[in-house]
C-alpha cells in the first residue's frame, strides 16, 4: 500500500504531460459555461465588461500567468479546451461572439454562467440567474446552427466537415444546480433535477451526431463542495459537514457524484452509430486528486481574493476587483477565484482527458 501511495505521489509531481497528438481532427467545436469560456461572456458585456458587476474576469490578475492580461477565461492562464487544441495540433479556440474572426478551425460556444436547462425554468420559478444573458445549451447550439452555412454547403457537406471535427460538450449542470442551491433549494431538491439536467446533455450530444459528428467530448461536473466559494456560501445550507480526506463539502460532492454517475450511464447508451466515438471526461476525480496532493499545497484556498481565513473567498473581496491580488505562485493552487481553476490545474485535467487518466475512452486514441 505504501508503494502504491508513493507512485501515486510520484505520477502527479512529474512534469506536465502536455504533448502534441498526430490526429486527424481539423477543427474543434465545444460547449459549456465558464469552465471553457474562452471569451464570449466578456464579448457580450461589450464595452461594460470591465465596470460591471460579475464580469470581474475582465480586470487583472486574470491571465496573469500565461496571456498577461485579462482575455475573456475566467483563470490565471488557459483552460483545459486551450491544452486540447494545442496537443491537437490547433489553434486556441475564439469565442463565437468575437467579431473578424475565421471558424473554419472551430469556435467556442461556451459562455460563463451557461445552464443546460432552459433560462425560462428559472425565471418561472423566481430563481436569480447567475448572469442576464439567455446563453443556456439550447442558444449555444443555436448558434451553432447558424454558424453552419457559413461552413458548409450543404448536409452532406456538413456531415462531411463535421466528421473530421472535435466536439465538445462541456461540464455544464454546475451553475443549474448553484442557482437552485443560492435560492435555498436543498441538495436533495436540486438532485431532483438531474435526470432533466442530463437529459438536455444526451440531446445536444445526439444533435452534434446527427449534424455529422463523428467524435465527441461529454464532461462531467467538477465538485462543487471543493470550491471555495461553494464552502464560504453554502456551508449553513447544507450544514457544514465536511470529507475527512479532502475537506470538502460532503453534501455537495455527493451531488456532483450522483450527476456525474447518471451521466455517464447516459452518455454510454447514447446508441451513436456507425464510426461514432463518445468520449466520458471525469472532472471530478482529478480535482478530489489533486486537493490531496503536496504539489498543490495552496488546498482549497482560492490563490486570488482577499477573503482570507481558510478559503480566501469574500464577495466583497472577489478576484478582480481593486485592491484584490493573486497568490505569487498559482501553480501551487488547484482554485484560482474561488469557483474556477488555475491553468496548472486545468493542463493537468487536459493531460488526463488526453491521455486517459480521466477520459473514457481517451481523446488520444479517438484521435486517430
């Protein structure tokens, strides 16, 4: 058992796997929220992003690490999607949103603050959305739709540029199940809505088969009781009992457990056809992982806010905002703001998701 623990140890302070794959891919297409936004949440605020509450990814330090300067993704440098592209031999994916820009390699779709289920499902109930855009899955895909003619000619021309792209379809439900917990749903109460969540997922993956996709990305959710927002903000609600070996909230990962669970049952009846490949990536496990590990000794702390304390995360203080600073190394952090990752943490996702650590079955071998 010590053996195995210290290979354990070993495999994770080993340098970033992060390679090019020879593949065939010739474009990517991804979906999702914040966790692969690459800009359009920022584009939609337009002129307003730098001075308007919830955009604080729009001001320094974000982008610290790798761009410099702040540049629509809401972490220190790049997210998972960028390390995907780069080992694919493709160029970091521009937000659909973002004027003067070529597609004919993909786009992202993804936009920060994006549910899988309908907005009106929680205007109806009175719920407060996260942002004041209509970016759910079904506008994503949308847009999608209106992309298409500018890229094809015709269907069978679509499913032909199609099949030789990437599809990803990213770990949306977090912010579905966060806007029902803000509200004072219970954990329960929002567990309720899983099957519909994962539904609306299963949808839009069989959609992307349908238009031509021959390969594509399904991700599960993060733990939303490792966050440190989540444990700053929902520790009442769901009475504070935390995971002996992570610290985490325990109510809350079980929710993430029990949607990535039922997910990924779904995804593998998805009866894709003929040379079709679905790919499962685990969000979950590599984070529980790497919360655990000495090379991220920041824990759960948030590496920028000005919260202090335990997890650094104050909604008066939030990364972004004057006077707020970043830690001086976020390599050694998981969370860089309390919700999101820092680019050491999300290559390592990408690396896993690449080579199958946390992908099943791996985006390397779907890359042939």
């Amino acid at each position: 058992m010590k053996l195995i623990l210290v290979l354990f140890q070993i495999v994770l302070l080993l340098p970033s796997l992060s390679f090019s794959i020879p593949s065939n891919y010739t474009s990517i297409f991804s979906f999702g929220d914040s966790y692969t936004d690459t800009g359009n949440l920022v584009t939609l605020y337009g002129g307003l992003a730098t001075t308007t509450p919830n955009v604080w990814i729009a001001k320094p330090p974000y982008g610290m690490t790798f761009f410099g300067h702040p540049n629509g993704r809401a972490s220190d440098g790049r997210l998972a999607i960028d390390f995907i592209a780069e080992a694919l031999g493709l160029p970091l994916l521009p937000p659909y949103l973002a004027a003067n820009q070529s597609f004919r390699r993909g786009t992202n779709f993804a936009v920060g603050g994006a549910t899988a289920l309908e907005r009106a499902f929680f205007v109806d109930k009175g719920f407060k959305a996260i942002i004041s855009f209509n970016v759910s899955l079904s506008v994503q895909l949308g847009w999608f739709d209106t992309l298409k003619p500018s890229l094809c000619s015709s269907p069978q021309d679509c499913k032909e540029y199609f099949s030789k792209a990437l599809f990803v379809v990213g770990a949306l439900g977090w912010n579905d199940y966060v806007v029902m917990l803000l509200a004072g749903k219970s954990v329960d109460e929002a567990a309720s809505h899983v099957p519909e969540i994962i539904g609306k997922i299963c949808a839009a993956t069989e959609k992307l088969i349908g238009e031509g996709a021959k390969t594509v990305v399904v991700s599960g959710i993060a733990p939303l009781g490792c966050a440190a927002g989540n444990l700053v903000l929902m520790a009442n609600q769901t009475g504070g009992e935390l995971e002996p070996h992570t610290g985490c909230n325990k109510d809350l990962n079980r929710l993430s457990r029990y949607h990535n669970a039922q997910l990924r049952r779904a995804v593998a009846r998805l009866a894709g056809g003929a040379g079709v490949r679905i790919t499962y990536a685990d969000f979950y496990s590599p984070i529980i992982d790497f919360v655990v590990s000495p090379e991220f000794d920041g824990g759960l702390r948030a590496c920028c806010g000005g919260g202090g304390g335990r997890y650094n995360f104050d909604l008066a203080a939030l990364c972004g905002m004057t006077g707020v600073s970043a830690c001086t190394d976020p390599s050694a952090y998981v969370n860089w703001d309390g919700v999101h990752l820092t680019e050491a943490a999300n290559r390592r996702i990408a690396d896993g998701w690449l080579s199958g650590r946390y992908a099943y079955p791996p985006i390397r071998r779907t890359a042939d």
